[in-house]
C-alpha cells in the first residue's frame, strides 16, 4: 500500500473510532470545545493573519480571479466572525437525542424517531478558509467526526484555524480526531477521500463547478452538494421602485464572489421604462458592467448585448446579466431553463403574486422582496453552513447542524412477541 493511500486510510480509521466517541459526548463538552477554540482563534488572530498572507501572496502569483481573492482574504473582522460563529454554534440547540415524533402501536410497541449523527463527513472545499473553522463547527455540534480537505490556495490559512480547533476539543476532553484536516495538497488525496468506503459516510464539496462535477463523478460515497448559484430577482409590475434598486444594487454588489450573489435581473416589460433606467444607474453607478437583451438595449444602447451563455453564467464578479419579461409566468419559465435552484427572489407589493412565485419555483431558497445575499445559514439562525445544497436528498437549502444529521428508530415494548 502506497504512503498516501495508508495515510488516508489511517485518516478514515482515526474518524471512525472519534465519531463513536462523539455520539457519547455530552452537549456541555461539545460547547466546551467550541467556546474554547473561539477564544484561541482570537489569541491566535496575528499567527492566523501572517499564514494568510502567505496564502494571498501565492494566490496573486497564480493570477486567482479577483473573486477568489475576496473568499481567501482574511482581516480583523473575518477572523472575528469566524470566533463569533463558533459561539453561536455553541448556543444552538443540540439535535443529537431529539424526538422527533413518538407514537404507541395497538401491538403494544413504543416507537421513537430520534435524531443521530450521519458519523463520518469528508469535505472538500476551494479558496475560503473559513470553511475550515464553520464545518469543524457544525460537524462537532451535530456529532459527526470530519475529514477536511482544503484547497491549495488556502492550506496555510486552513493549517493555522486547524490547530486553534483541535486545542478546543483538547479542552473539552474530546477526541483530537473529531476534526481531522488532510495534511498534503497532493490531489490523489481527494481520490483517496471518496473512495473511503467503509469509513467516511458522506462528501460535502464546496467550490466551483469543475470540483463539484469531479467529486460527483468519482465518489463511491454519498455526495450533498450544489454546482452553480445562478441566482435571479423577478422584478414584478406591482414593484416598489426603491425597494427594487436597494435590493438589486444590494444583491449583486455587497459580494459578488458569493454564492447568494445575483447574477440575472428579470424585469416584467409593463415596468421596464419606469423602473429599469433607475436600477440600471444604481448598479453601474456601484461598478457592475451590465448585459441585456435587445429590449434592454432599446432602453439603453451602451448596455453590452448578452449572449445565450450569459443566462447560464454564475459570473461571480461585478457583471449582471439582464432581461425584459411578459410576466411572472414568462419569469419562472426562465429560472425553470437556466436558474439552479439556488436562491431566486420577487420584489413586488402584490401578496398574491409573490406566494405564486414562492409555490412555484423549484429552489432551495425562494425570496420575497429580501436581498439574496441573505442565503445564507448565518443569518437563517443556524450559526453557519457548510454550503447550499441544491438537491432534494438528505438536505436542501441551508446545510446547518440539523441537516448533519439522520434518525433512528427506537422500539420498546414489555416483552411482545409478533403472532
């Protein structure tokens, strides 16, 4: 057996025997370790922001894309937030021994659906490291051991939040296998990670599409995962204008690098010339270079034309793609061809409509008149995310502590036998 192979497979080995552990540990010491690695990260904020830089020089060097730069950089605050996240994980409610549902059978059983740890997790994630301290976070809480891989762009970052985690479980008296990270960046590593069978229970990949559709394609494991966030806005003709310019200049351009971020406007034609100009100001106003369709163009000539790729494009930079609608009708037929079923929004003043567009578009997060920059499990109250899952398996939307987890059965009874 070759060196790496070994080491992964001691790796899966090691995250066995700690998620045995973990499904024993107490809620106290789960908050223990995460409240103490909060306050490590935050001693620790000059080491974690020196390894950064190491990691920025290298990215620039490589020639990363400005949005992946944004996702990499850490500052006083990003390190903060990432210690305030830990905390907040800590004060959510722990899922693991929740009942579910309860019921009594005529056959004289006692059944209870009762919430466990999946066990093993292996997440793959690209470019944001603090990745790194939200899954350590959320897989701890949920009982779950994790095997992270993080990407080469952030292996010092990941390396320096790493450790400040496991001296957390130290304090807790935990497993310092709860959390592993893959110490190489050799990509037979990833290989090696989800053919663990046996071991490792799920993937999660976080990043683009080309490592999503690689892990998709070569996993023997389960995978959760979500290739693209094409996200919308349908500007409704019963829109508030000034709503409709906040929540679309706040969409696309508070972080374009994100995967709540808007990346496709649709407007209904009964609206275009009163609302349209205003909004199209805003956002080039805001720095977002715009592409539309020909009516677009007749309202606007210095808008570039937009290309049958761009309603298929997650830019994930400061450009919007956009398009003059018949309707509501006409608007969801268009998420339906080309969204992702990520997050897509409505702004209008119309209840009726808007609960139209809530039922009937087929995403993991359906917006009304709310910025899609809110898709996200920190301001959805679950701490934080490991990612948006856009399937319809195990976890949709959101992938926070209660989505770590799945249920058994207990049954219990005084000693029935079945006739």
């Amino acid at each position: 057996m070759d060196t790496l192979k070994k080491m992964m497979l001691d790796m899966g080995k090691a995250a066995q025997v700690a998620a045995r552990n973990l499904a024993n540990a107490t809620t106290e010491q789960k908050n223990k370790a995460l409240i103490a690695a909060a306050r490590i990260l935050r001693d620790n904020k000059a080491q974690i922001l020196s390894a950064n830089a190491g990691d920025m020089r290298t990215a620039r060097a490589r020639g990363l894309t400005g949005a992946m730069l944004d996702r990499l950089v850490l500052d006083d605050q990003r390190v903060e937030d990432m210690a305030a996240s830990l905390e907040n994980i800590a004060a959510l409610p722990d899922p693991i021994g929740d009942v579910m549902a309860s019921w009594d059978r005529p056959n004289g059983l006692n059944i209870s659906r009762v919430r466990v740890p999946l066990g093993v997790i292996g997440i793959i994630y690209e470019s944001r490291p603090n990745v790194t301290a939200d899954a350590g976070a959320l897989c701890l809480k949920s009982g779950n051991a994790v095997i992270l891989r993080g990407g080469s762009e952030s292996t010092l970052s990941s390396r320096a939040i790493h450790k400040c985690l496991v001296q957390g479980l130290a304090e807790a008296g935990l497993c310092p296998d709860s959390i592993q990270l893959v110490p190489i960046q050799d990509r037979e590593a990833v290989g090696e990670l989800l053919r663990l069978v046996g071991y490792v229970d799920i993937i999660v990949p976080r990043g683009g599409r080309s490592l999503i559709e690689r892990v998709q394609k070569d996993s023997k494991l389960p995978v959760m995962a979500h290739l693209d966030g094409i996200c919308h806005i349908y500007i409704d003709r019963e829109a508030d204008l000034d709503k409709a310019v906040a929540i679309t200049v706040n969409a696309k351009m508070r972080r374009t690098g994100i995967c709540g971020a808007l990346e496709t406007l649709l407007i209904d034609r009964a609206v275009a010339q009163s609302h349209l100009p205003a909004i199209m100001s805003a956002l080039e106003e805001a720095g977002c270079e715009l592409r539309g369709d020909k009516e677009v163009r007749k309202l606007d000539s210095s808008v570039a034309l937009a290309k049958a790729k761009d309603w298929d494009t997650e830019y994930l930079e400061a450009i919007l793609s956009i398009k003059i609608v018949g309707g509501i009708d006409e608007a969801m037929d268009h998420i339906a061809a080309h969204g992702s079923h990520h997050t897509d929004c409505i702004i209008t003043e119309n209840s009726a409509t808007a609960e139209k567009f809530l039922t009937l578009v087929d995403s993991a997060i359906v917006m009304h008149n709310s910025s899609t920059q809110f898709a996200d499990g920190g301001e959805f109250g679950m701490g934080a995310e490991i990612g948006i899952s856009t399937g319809k398996i195990q976890a949709r939307g959101p992938v926070g502590v209660e989505q770590l987890t799945s249920y058994k059965y207990k049954v219990r009874s005084d000693g029935r036998t079945r006739p």
